[in-house]
C-alpha cells in the first residue's frame, strides 16, 4: 500500500500542477476575449458587453452557452475526419506550451515532512514548472509550428475556395514568420547561454542589464511583430477579414468546432505574451525583489507569481490596443515585410549580438 | 522512483509510443487520400519524436517536431492542396502485382523476426539519464569543431536544392506588350 502511494505521488503532484495550470490559462484567456470586448470599446467610444453581470464579466459563460447550444452545421462533401481534427489539432497545439511555462521560483523554504507514508523525505524544493525541459524554448517553437496544420488543414477541408484561400494564406503568413521569430530568440538564447526556460530567468537575474529587452531591443521589437504575425492578429489578420474572405479557413465551421478556433487564437496570443515575458522581461524576476522577501520563500514566489501574470497582461493589453488602432497589411505587402525586412534584421541582430558577446568573453 | 518501477513505465511509454508509430505507417500506406496519408505522416514523426525523449535526446525530439512535422510536412501538405491530388485508382487488371507484393510481404516478415532474435540475444543496456551525447551543448560543439566540413557541405546542398527548386519551376514571363507590338508592325511592314 505505501509502495503504491511512493510510486504514484509523483503522478499526483504533476497532475494537480497540470489541473491548477490549465484552469489558469483557460480562466485568463476566457477574460482576455472579455477584456477584448471592453477594451476595444473604449477605444472605439463606445463601453463592450455590460449586461450580463457588473461590467460584464460573467460575460465569457454566457458566450460558452450560446457556443454550445448553436447548430451545429457541417458541409455537405467536406472530408469529415479532417474537417472535425483539424479544431483539434489548433487547440491542442495552442495549450500544450503550458507545461514549460515557468510561473515562478521554486519555493525551497518549506519543510515537507510533516507529509504520511515518509513522501516529504529528500525533497527540497516545489518547482512552479510542470516540467522542466532542457529545450523549453525549442519545445514551445515547435509546438506552434504544428499548429499550423490546424488552420491548413480546416481551409482545406471546408470544401469552400474562401475557405481555402485563408487556409492556405495563414499557414503561408505563419511560416514565414515563424522563421523571423526563431531567429530574434537566437540573440537571448546566446546571451543566456541555455535554452532552458527558467534557466533563461536566472541568467537574466544575474546579468547586469537585469532585463533581457536592454541588449536585444532590436530582436524584442522583432519577437513582437513577428508574434502578431504569427497568432493572425491586426494588423496581420487577412486571413481572418471578413471584408476580403468571409471568415476565412474558419468559415464553414460553427458551435463548439468555431469556439475551439476561436479559443486556439487567444491561447496563441498567451503563449506568445508568454514566450515575450520569460526572454524578454524577466519572467517573474522582479529587480530587487529578493531584498524586500527572502528568496524560494512562499511570500516572493507569491509575488513574482503575480508580477509575472502582470506582465502578460501588459502584453495582452498591448494586442487589444494595436488591433483597436492599425489598419490590416495587404497579403503581399505582409509576405515582403515578412521575407525582405524582418528576417534580414533578425539575422542581422544575430550578427551584432555574436560578436559583442565573442569580444567581451575573450 | 525504484529503477524496476522505472523501467516498468520506460518500457509501456515505448511500446504505447511505437504502436502509435507503427499504427500511423500503416494508415500512411493503407490510404488513398494523399491528404490523409501525409497527416498520418505527422502523426509517425511526433511518435518518433516522443521515442527519442524516452533516450534522452530532447534537442533532436524538439529538432524533429519544429523541423520534419512543422516544416516539411507543412509544405508537403501545402503541394497536395494546391495540386489538388485526385485519390488513387485502385490498379484492376495488373494481377501478378498482388503475388509480387505478398512475395515481398514474406521476405519483410523474415526479416522483422531475425530482427526481434537479434534484439532478444543482444545485451541490455539501459540509457542514463545524464548520457552526454544527446544534450545541445555537446550536438552544438560537435557540430562546430569536429564536424564542422559536413556541416557546411549539407548547408550548400540544402541551397542548391533551394535554388534548383526555384529555377526549375518559374514561369517564362510574357514579352513585353512594346516587343510584341514591334515584331506585329515589322511583320506587317507597316512603320509606327
């Protein structure tokens, strides 16, 4: 009996780590689609969705109930596996990057003996990881290029030539800057000198710039347009305009199948505020944090906790603003932009960073 | 964890992770929807992938989704959609097709039970956690000390097929309208 709880706490732990998480992230991007709403109807004059609760928030359940109880449509000669994989295969894309995500420091003051069956023995510290990948940032890259296939493969099997021009049009635009995107992080990952994520956080800590965004300010600007690009968003959203293509490769898919696209979305805009914050901003590294608490103490991983999710939401803030402010690139003015500038000034910021950091190692 | 615990669970992962491999050949081979062929592909290399975490090789399991699934298999799936593959026929009049094949099917047969003895007699090494072949750190120095001419050759090779690829399929252009113009004129014998 106490060999079976010795083995299967483990499992346990991690999936009570993968619960807390998910809930979190799916918490944070139903009010992000509320958030969305308001914000955009400030900047617009006008205030969003206020009806179905003090200021709207129990908005996002509401909007979860119509999605469920819509028609659910589907085309005639589409490929039907496909066409029901292809919302699959976005979102799950879209939430595996959870697990790598660091929320904060591992909190090492607490003493976990006083746990039964002798579980609390050698353990140190309680990592606020999920798992602790020796390639996190390649993990989350290649991730999201799967989920390319999500938005290929729903034009496709819409059986619709709108459909398909969007579908074929998103996937061509996330490529392309998938590639711009690579290459900004390459600066960070060379001055880190891991690709681990926490271990990105911690050379951050010990670097004199404190912030990652000071050295590579060139590959931050790059990351971030490139990330527009990448998660469909104003001003790179023809795919999705419905002046030009309906709805783009999501025009043929309604209820939950469209709630799950529509999710997808919002969860790649977390992940890329994410990836944003973790390279660029620290993480949850608050400069001189670790004078006001002691450090892997529950009080300062507490508060680098929220400084973290504080940081997203800046960053989530900064996509509801853009998209209220810019008009949208033509396709072929995206692709140039994409190919002839922001991938030379990528590679380009490689250059620079390889030589500074070749000349004041030696 | 105990290490029999351990490899107890090491040994379920690769077999639920290669019968997900072998499960996505089969379908790969067995459909005649090319779009259904190339996303069981997909599904092949993420099984792959997961096969390579369980030797500890996470760079080449990270390299092998970001690369071979997100990149090529996009553009594989890109070419079937837009060439708009029509499913295959199935062949009715080649009989003798179907005895080859089983022939074949026999002789792979064989070999995959030599292979299953082979494996039973070899020794079983078990891979540590900590082997240092499979981190970055030690792929990137090889890469740039002891490899570093194949490195580069592959590089070329990779433009060269880039730039085969481009020259091979673009259009010959239209003449321009004023060349056109021209040669109708002269051929009329008319001035402008």
């Amino acid at each position: 009996m106490e060999g079976v709880i010795k083995t299967a706490f483990p499992f346990i732990v991690l999936s009570v780590g993968i619960l807390l998480a998910f809930q979190g992230v799916l918490m944070m991007v139903a009010y992000t689609v509320l958030a969305e709403r308001k914000v955009l109807g400030w900047i617009q004059g006008r205030i969003g969705p206020n009806r179905v609760g003090p200021w709207g928030v129990l908005q996002p359940f509401a909007d979860l109930l119509k999605f469920i109880f819509k028609e659910d449509l589907v085309p005639d000669k589409s490929t039907k596996f496909i066409y029901f994989l292809a919302p699959m295969v976005a979102l799950i894309a879209a939430l595996m990057p959870i697990v790598v995500y660091p929320f904060g420091p591992a909190i090492t003051s607490v003493d976990w003996t006083f746990l039964p069956f002798g579980l609390g023995e050698g353990i140190k510290e309680l990592p606020m990881t999920i798992a602790r990948i020796d390639v996190g940032v390649l993990f989350v890259l290649g991730i999201t290029s799967v989920g390319v296939y999500g938005i290929a493969l729903a034009g496709w099997s819409s059986n619709n030539k709108y459909s398909l021009m969007g579908g074929l049009r998103s996937s061509a635009q996330m490529i392309s800057y998938e590639l711009a995107m690579g290459a900004s992080v390459i600066g960070v990952v060379m001055l880190a000198g891991t690709l681990d994520l926490n271990g990105i956080i911690y050379a951050q800590q010990q670097s004199p710039f404190r912030w990652y965004i000071i050295p590579q300010f060139v590959g931050f600007i790059v990351f971030l347009i490139a990330a527009f690009a990448e998660t469909n968003r104003v001003p790179f959203d023809l795919p999705e305009a419905e002046t030009e293509l309906v709805a783009g490769f999501h025009t043929e898919y309604s209820a939950l199948k469209f709630a799950l696209f529509f999710m997808a979305e919002y969860v790649n805009m977390f992940t890329v505020s994410v990836m944003c914050t973790v390279l660029f901003l620290g993480g949850w590294y608050v400069p001189g944090l670790s004078h006001l608490f002691e450090v892997g103490s529950i009080p300062y991983a507490l508060v680098s906790h929220v400084a973290f999710i504080g940081k997203i939401c800046a960053f989530l803030f900064f996509y509801i603003w853009v998209r209220g402010t810019l008009p949208r690139f033509r396709f072929d003015q995206l692709m140039n932009f994409g190919w002839k500038f922001l991938l030379p000034v990528a590679i380009a910021n490689v250059i620079v960073t390889i030589v500074v950091v070749y000349f004041l190692n030696s | 964890m105990l290490t029999a615990e351990s490899s107890m669970v090491g040994n379920a992962l690769f077999f639920v992770f290669a019968g997900l491999a072998i499960a996505c050949a089969i379908s790969m081979v067995y459909h005649r929807n090319p779009l259904y062929s190339a996303v069981s592909l997909v599904g092949v290399f993420i099984a792959l992938s997961c096969i390579y975490v369980t030797l500890a090789a996470p760079f080449i399991a990270a390299v092998q989704i970001l690369i071979y699934a997100g990149a090529i298999m996009v553009l594989v799936v890109f070419v079937i959609m837009l060439l708009n593959l029509d499913e295959d026929k199935p062949l009715t009049r080649l009989r003798y097709l179907y005895a080859i094949g089983a022939g074949l099917g026999v002789i792979l047969l064989a070999q995959t039970f030599f292979i299953f003895y082979a494996v039973m007699r070899a020794p079983n090494i078990p891979v540590a956690e900590d082997q240092t072949a499979g981190r970055t750190i030690d792929i990137g120095r090889a890469m740039y000390s002891e490899y570093l001419l194949p490195v580069e050759i592959v590089g070329v090779l990779l433009m060269m097929a880039v730039i085969g690829g481009v020259i091979l399929s673009r259009k010959l252009t239209q003449p321009q309208l004023e060349l056109v113009v021209d040669n109708e004129m002269e051929r009329r014998g008319e001035d402008h």
